[in-house]
C-alpha cells in the first residue's frame, strides 16, 4: 500500500463520534476508487477515504488563515480543497 505525509492519522473508528461534519467529495481514492470524505472535528479538516483509513488532517485555523481572503470576504473553498488533495496524493519519499 501507498505511504503517505506524516501527518496522515490512522482514523480509528472511535474517533468518528467527535465528527461535527463529513461530507463527500467530488475526488476519488486512488486506492480503492471510493469518494473521498471531508469531517470536521472540534478542532481539525480531516480529508481521506473512510474505507482505506487514511486522511490527511489540518488544524482549522491554519486553513483559515492561509484561505480565508479577507479583502473579499470569501472562503477560497476550491483552492483548499486541491490543496487537501495535493496532501492526500504525496507519497513519503
Ligand atoms: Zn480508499
């Protein structure tokens, strides 16, 4: 199987209780061809395949400040979600 970034988490399925939010995605797993899902917990984005178990994650704020774009007031959704994807794709080394 694909090794991906170190911040990648083994999702357990525990954990989906603190999931405010997980909804699909247009992006495909390359490994199993499933949707790929973006939660939400209290504090993270997670984004990955739920049925593989791997995500990559980033804190809310960090994402905030680099796409929010404050002078037009607008969340640059699109612009995230490629580069959550980008993560997704790298492998480690
Ligand atoms: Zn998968």
């Amino acid at each position: 199987m694909a090794r991906f970034n170190l911040c990648i988490g083994n999702f357990n399925l525990a954990d989906r209780n603190h999931v405010e939010a997980a909804v699909a995605t247009t992006y495909r797993c390359p490994l199993c061809g499933g949707a790929l899902e973006l939660m939400e917990d209290g504090r993270y984005l997670w984004f990955g395949c739920w049925r593989c178990k791997i995500y990559v994650r980033r804190e809310k704020g960090e994402l905030a400040k680099k796409f929010v774009d404050y002078r037009r007031r607008r969340f640059m959704w699109s612009q995230m979600m490629e580069e959550l994807y980008r993560i997704f794709m790298s492998p480690v080394g």
